[in-house]
C-alpha cells in the first residue's frame, strides 16, 4: 500500500505600508516638535535679552542720578534677569511710624519717575509691571489712629509711593503697570538690623517686546 504525500506552499503577503505610515508620522511630529522648541526658545531668548537691554540702560541711570544716595546706602538696587529691585531705606522717605512722605521723599521719587520715562523713551511698554512693597521691622506698632500696626503702615507706605509716582510727580506713570503690596515684617532683609528691615523696594519687570521702528516688532 503507497502512501501519497501532498506538499503544499503557503504564501503569505505582508503589508508594510502601515508600519511604514506610522513611522513616517512619528518622524513629521518629531520634526514639528523640534521646530516648534527651537521657534519659542528663541523667541524667548531674543524677548529676554531686549529685556536685559532696557535693565541695564535703566541700571546705568539710576546709578547716574543716584550716585550720592547710592554711595551713602540710603538707595541700593539688585538685578535678576528682567528683574531690578530698587531698595529706599530707612527714613529716606518717612518719619518713623508715618506714611506721608517727606519733602525730600517727594524729591527722590520725582528723580526716580524721570529715570523712568528715560529708559526707551520711543518705546510704548518698556515695562511688563511695576511692584511697589513696604517692609518694617518686627517692633510692634498697635495704635488708635491709621495706620494702627505694622501691616496698614506698610501697605499705606508703599500706597504713598504709588499715588506720588502716578499722580504726583511731574511725569507721572501708568498706574496700569503698577500694583502694591504690604509685608509687615514678614520678609526681613536682615533679622539681625531692624533698620535694614524698614523699607520701600520697587521691583520692576522689563518688557521683551522691541520698540516701534526696530525690525520685526509687532505694531
């Protein structure tokens, strides 16, 4: 008896396409994601040195303008990136435990507005926001008129600060830009000198955007 054995061929067809498909979309989104990076981080990058730009020219005035004040202590400064924190110490501007300013309070925020209004003077938005904040030290200060403690002098100090910069000094600014903030004696400078903790800081935020007229500037 014979056995007949029937061999067979399977063929068998593979689509590569979908893999294929999928690969070509990974490597278009891959391209799309690095161009996407490299878009913003420079952007970011060209918005953040314009805005170091108008820091150090403002920096450099204020300096100028304040160069006694500065050499004295009563006037200092620090800057961070598109940051620059202007420090009046104590009794620069107020009498102890009082939120009006004085005279020559008023003087050095006039000359403070001027160097304002001198950083990119042909540009519309130099600055992204203006904060002003009082500090005093941790004396306790409770009494039966405004302001009765630490917290209501603090805030109606740097309150003071506001309105002369925007209403009083001849060239006054936008109080768009500016916002106020009261700490008390919560964020000391030094809590070993109390009278280093007394004080009025305005830290100012520098645009990126580029002036009128410079190319590429949005209108």
């Amino acid at each position: 008896m014979s056995t007949v054995r029937v061999s067979s061929t399977l063929h068998t067809r593979i689509n590569y396409w979908p893999a294929m498909i999928d690969m070509l979309t990974s490597l278009l989104m891959f391209f799309l994601l690095i161009y996407f990076v490299e878009q913003n981080f420079s952007s970011a990058s060209a918005q953040l040195a314009v805005a170091r730009q108008k820091q150090s020219q403002f920096s450099g005035i204020l300096e100028r303008e304040f160069a006694p004040e500065i050499a004295a202590g009563q006037i200092g400064y620090i800057a961070d990136l598109k940051l620059l924190q202007v420090r009046f110490g104590e009794g620069v501007l107020f009498l102890p435990g009082e939120h009006e300013l004085l005279p020559q309070g008023r003087r050095l925020l006039g000359r403070l507005a001027r160097v304002f209004h001198s950083v990119n003077a042909d540009s519309t938005h130099p600055y992204e926001q203006i904060q002003i904040e009082g500090h005093t030290d941790n004396v306790p200060a409770r009494r039966s008129y405004y302001p009765h403690d630490n917290w209501e002098l603090s805030t109606a100090r740097a309150t003071s600060v506001l309105r002369f910069l925007t209403r009083g000094a001849r060239q006054p600014l936008d109080e768009k830009l500016m916002s106020v903030n009261g700490y008390a004696d919560n964020r000391p400078a030094n809590k070993n000198r109390r009278n280093l903790n007394r004080r009025i800081e305005i830290r100012i935020y520098f645009s990126g955007g580029a002036p009128p007229g410079t190319p590429g500037a949005r209108p």
